[in-house]
C-alpha cells in the first residue's frame, strides 16, 4: 500500500511543515490544526514544570543520591513527551485511533507528574534535605495539592476514551492549575540572592 | 500521487540536504536559495532578541509569576519560529503559495515581538520590578521604540501578498532594526559584575 | 523494491512514532517495544555517566589542555549514542541482524566508559590536577572499580552475539552498576559551596 | 525515477542510520564510513573551537553590541556546520560530486574561522576591551598564528578538487593545528577563580 502524504508521521519536534503540493497549502495549515493544539499544550505543561522544578530544586538543601536518580526519571519522562505529543497529533488528524493516542499523552503526563511529586515528598519526609527558609509543617500540607493532580489526570486518560479533543484541553486545564504556586514560601537570610517572589 | 523528490518538506533546523541524484548537486545547490536565505534572517532574529531579551531580564528586579508565564509564552513563539522557516523556505522554491507562507512567517515574528514588548512594558508600568539602576522616565520613552516595531510588521504581512522575496528582505531589516539598543542604560552600583557596556 | 512501512530507520532522537494507518495503532505500539527499551536504557546510562561525570570535574583543579582534548573525545562518544540506539532498536523490530547492532551498541558505550575511565586516571595519576580535598590513595584506589566495567562491557558485546535481548539487559544492569559512587569524597573549606553529598 | 535506499539525504545530526533490509547491515554499516569520518572532524572542530571561543572571551573585558554582533555570524556559521558535514558524508558515499562537496564543507569551516578570528581581531586592536591581564603586545602577535589557518583552508578547498577524501583529511589536520594554544596567558589577580591553565 502506497502512503498518502498526509500518512506521514510528524517531524519529532513537532510543528509538522506539510508536504508541497499545487495549491493547498491553506488547506494544510487548517488540517493541521491537531499540530498546533498539541505543540501549545506540550510546551505550556513543560514549562510550567520546568518553574515549579525550579522552586522544588531552591528549597532542597542537600542533593543525595537517591534524589538524583529520581530527578533523572523524571527527565526521562519530560524527554519522552515530543513523541506523545507527535502520536496525539498525527491521530488526531488522521480521524482514527485518537483515543489511544490521547491515553498514551496523558500517561506520559502522569508519569512527569508522578516523578516529580515524588521528588519533592522524598524531600519533604525525609526533613533534613529541606532548606532551612522552609516551614516543614506547610511542606508537607502543600503535598496534598502535588496529590491533587494525579486523579486528574486519571480523569482525563478516561476522558480520552470518549473523545481525544476533550482530553486535550483537560490536558491544557491541568497545565493550568500547575502554575498556581502551591509551594511554601522560601525565607532567605543571605542577601546576594536579589531575585525574591511576591 | 508520487511525490518529486523537491517536493519532500525541508528538514526542520534548517538548511535542506538536497536528495543525491547523479550531475545534480551544483543545480540542487542554487535551487536551494530560500533555505539558506530564511536561515540568515530567523537566525539574526532570534539572536538579536536573544541578546536583548538578556539586557531585558537585566533591568528587572523581580521575576513574578505572571512575567514567568509571560516569558513562557514567548519562548513558545520562539520555538515555533523554525516551523514558518521551513515553511517559506518549501514554498519560495516550489514558485507558489509563497504569499500565504511569508504571512505565516511573519505573523510568528509579529507574535513574537508582541509577547517580548509585552515582558518590558509589564516590567515598566508595574514599576517596583524594575531594577534601581533604571531611570523609570526612561524606561516609559522606551516603550514607544518598541511598539514601533509591530505596524512595521503588519506592513510587511501586507507587502508579502505582492511578493514574498520583498517581505523576507523586510523581515532582515526589521531585524537589524532591533540590533540598535532602545533600552534605558543599566546604572550598576555593584562592582562584582565587571561587563559593562560603553 | 518498495521498503515497507516498519522498514523506514527511526527517527534520531529516539521514541520511533509509527506511520498513520487505520486501526494498526495498539499493534504498532507493542512492536515498537524495542523503541522503549533502548530509550530508557540509553536515556539511564547517559544520565548516570553525566552525575559521575560531574563528580569527577568536582574533583579536579586544574583544567589542561589534554584534559580539555579527553573531554571532547568522551563528549564525542557521548554525542554518538542516539546512532546505536536507533540501530539497536529498528533491528530488534526487524528480527535480523540484532547480533551486529547491539554489538556496534555496546561497543560505543565501552568507548564512552574507557574515554570517561582515562580522564579520572589522568586526574589521579598527574597528581597536581587533584583537588586539595581529595585523598589520593583513595583517588588510586577508586581507578579499580572504573577498570571493573570495561571487561563487563567485553563480555555483554560478546553476549550479544546469542541474544541482543539479553544484551540490552546487561547493558541497564551496568548502567545500574555505575549509579553506585564509586569517587573519594571531596572535602569542601569552603562554606559556600552549600550542597553537600551524604 | 524512485529514489533507491541509498539516495536519502544524511539525517541531519549525523551519523546515518541505514534503512532497515535483510542480512544487510554489516555491509550498510562499512558503506556509511564518509558519515563516521565526517563526524569526527566536524565535532573536532567545533569541539576546538569551542575551548578556544571560551579562551578568546576570557580575555576580553567589555563586550560591545558590535562584539555581540560579530558573535552572532560566528554562531550561525558553527550552527551551520551540520549541513556540509551531511552533503560530504553523502556525496562521499554517493561517489559524484564528493568535490563540490568538500569544498562546500571548506568553505563553511573558513567562514567560521574567519568570523572566530575576526572577534578577537577587534578585541585586540580596540585595545580598551581587552582584559587587564593580557599583554597587548603579545595578544597583537597572536594574531598571526589566527591568520596563518586561513590560507590553510583555502589550500584545502584548492585539494578538494583533486580529492575529496583528501581534502577531509586536511580538514582534520586543521582542527588539530588549533588544538595548540596560540592565545597569550592570562593573569588573573583575583583568587574566586581558581581553575587556572598551566
């Protein structure tokens, strides 16, 4: 069987340039719009992650081992997300097997999310891995809102099984509700560090 | 429908390899002119707003959450920029729909610009971020620098339904145009940071 | 000859997304479990030899020219991972030759270990290059256990030639075997050099 | 005319992985050796030229917007070197037009060396940007070694045109003439940095 072009899988990083043909490139650009869906909630949810990894990663006092090893699973999953992203754009656009597609996006999700909750609750149980600036007592209410987010994003791989559409903005959602800062303040006695948060 | 090879999408970063066909590399070479030529200008592009999103964060005090999801945003635009590349790049040497493809391209410089602007007015008008080394009157003159550059932009989206080649010249230009530094000067009190400019 | 869909080579970096075709999408996923397993183990073994590798420039005080020149060779085999990767991958899908591919896999990783492997023994042996805060008859005696992984890496590469499955195994466990801190402590003067190592 | 297997352009970061046929990998693997051997030179040069970029702006105190300007060519040129190093390995491989090839590939790396050198030119002849542990004297003498490649390069495209494979060669020979430090030492009155350079 012959491919039709738009068979071809997406370029991995990501926004897919379609192939040149007489005519119809207003049409591809409209039929791609799965490509362009994805890449904003791929990107916004990494970069979200990416500042709360930061704030995780400020209130941590001594990187041991074992911490390191969880932060590299982590990485694992963050690098692993182009190709999610890739598949739930291509299916999408294809009409078929969309549900799979947007399952595989969210697991993928879930597992970032699950890793990086767990790096910040290894480092709140076992307390002298916090910094000092950081109430132990309000670290260890802000995991419940870590908690929080896990059986949503179980929702929204169910979600996905009735429409793939839904799911990816319930995807966009939880970016969302990440970039509220559940994190407890960071108290800095040690002045050369200028950059504070309001 | 079976694809001629010059019809196979250009690889994403940037410069194409043309498919290896006997006696034909010197020819492929010439033909492919708009890859190198979109090449220079995203490159300049984004280096020169690369180097003056550093003179930015540098006359910013405190970095809040609204201006980190700000910066997101705008590195989102940055991201996409070799997407519209290669896109011009195609349909410049396929000889049609390269009106539509310039339009793209600078609508993604325009989004771009729009979002970095939006960073240094945020920063400007909501004046406790700004760093103490910046005069506050002006940083405000400053703002009209950079929104001169936005109609500059929608002239060139309308100039690339007469001819693409035009546009991308003026995408050049409006990139050398933010080469000059429109910022107000940085006053370090601090001796340990020994880079100053002249 | 027509290549068939499963034929064409992964894509460089590394989770392979399968071409679009009606109901195949759950059958393409479990083929490509190949794509998954040299992911992790590749994604793992970088990432272990990147914390080690940090450790050990830790470690040393005074940069040289060869050392910089070792460095670019480590680096450069580092850089050619995503190569085997991919081979080892689309030839365990195939069925056929997984012998050669994962032999050519683990020959680059025993590269890497031994290019890695001389730059601590250069450190260790021109003893000037040491940090003050290491001991350098621990340093000697820590070159035994980075000796220990090259004959190991011998003998999966010959495993490899009954089962490239099981070689791939042998290659996560000696990723594993690395996680294991093999360095002499630094002893840090210095107190703002805060993170510390338990 | 469909394009054989070998026909594909090179995957742009760099070593091909061969398409996948039966009983044919040992052979496609020997076949690829211009992809290995373009990879080694190109990452040698980039790699060199890397330390040597990091030791030219360690010596320079004021960066100016012309500095950064000039930066920003030498950038595009080393982010462009993956292009000839795929359209050598292919065109090697291919055996036609290997010549136009290297040259091409020459013809980048001269770029690149002249933009590198071009930097510390101007660093060096506008004196006041020099770092203060710098000898003038020395660092205008310098400048000779910097010129003497440029010729060296233009003789290697000369080569190219008699053979490719030669050619290469030389290119390699010129990336390790730069492994030799030209620049003059720098003293350094301040302790914080402590990584010094025998």
């Amino acid at each position: 069987m012959v491919s039709s072009p738009s068979q071809r899988p997406s370029s991995y990083w990501k926004l897919k340039v379609p192939d040149v043909e007489p005519g119809g490139l207003s049409d591809a650009l409209i039929e791609s719009w799965p490509s362009y869906a994805t890449y904003v909630v791929s990107f916004l949810t990494i970069g979200i992650i990416w500042v709360n990894h930061h704030a995780v990663l400020d209130r941590i006092r001594n990187v041991t081992r074992p911490l390191l090893f969880m932060n590299l699973v982590f990485l694992m999953a963050v690098a692993a997300i182009p190709f999610p992203t890739a598949l739930l754009a291509d299916y999408l656009q294809a009409g078929h097997d969309e549900s799979l597609a947007a399952a595989v996006y969210g697991g993928t999700m879930a597992v970032m999310g699950v890793t990086f909750g767990a790096i910040w609750a290894y480092a709140v149980l076992s307390e002298d891995l916090l910094h000092e600036g950081v109430d132990p007592e309000r670290a260890r209410r802000s995991l419940w809102i870590f908690a929080a987010g896990s059986p949503l994003y179980v929702l929204a791989i169910g979600v996905s099984l009735l429409s793939a559409t839904l799911a990816l903005a319930m995807y966009a959602l939880l970016a969302l509700f990440y970039l509220f800062d559940a994190l407890p303040p960071l108290k800095q006695g040690d002045e050369e560090k200028g950059v504070g948060e309001t």
